[in-house]
C-alpha cells in the first residue's frame, strides 16, 4: 500500500500496490483515513468525528463513515467491524 499526503490541503491519495486501484481521499475522508489505526472501532472513530464536527448530524455520519468503511474494504484498504480495525496497510 502506498500513501501520498498532500500537505496544505485535507486530501490525501493511497493505492492498493496488489490491485493498483488508487483512491483520492478528501476532507472527511480523509480525516476517517487517520482515525484507522488498529485501536479504534467504528464507533470510536464516529465519536472522534462528532467531537470534530460540531454540529453534524450524528445518524447521517454514522452512515457516512459505515458506507467509507465498506468502500475502503471493497478497495482491500481496511476492514469495517465494530471490533478494532486493523492498521491500514501501509
């Protein structure tokens, strides 16, 4: 896996080296994408969020973040659960 920060901005590309099927993170995304580190379940990186985005409604970023997970999952990038998630691989 291979990740390319842009500093300055809230964007962020990574690729999956064994399907070579790069991803553009942006904003929120790109702030759940730092949130993954092998100690956080869903709802801990939901908590993170809520306390970030003061405001927000809460159910619309629970399904936000669920329906990020999966696609991250689809793209082998991490794995959604409720337990841990385990570190991106890097």
């Amino acid at each position: 896996m291979a990740e390319v920060p842009t500093f300055g901005e809230e964007r962020l590309a990574i690729l999956n080296l064994e399907r070579g099927s790069p991803l553009v993170l942006l904003g929120s995304a790109a702030a759940i994408w730092e949130l993954i580190d092998g100690t956080r379940t869903e709802t801990d990186i939901l908590k993170e969020l809520t306390s970030v985005y003061l405001g927000a409604n809460a159910h619309a970023m629970a399904e936000q973040v669920r329906n990020f997970l999966s696609e991250l999952s689809a793209h082998g990038l991490a794995e959604g659960s409720d337990n841990p998630i385990g570190d991106p691989p890097r």
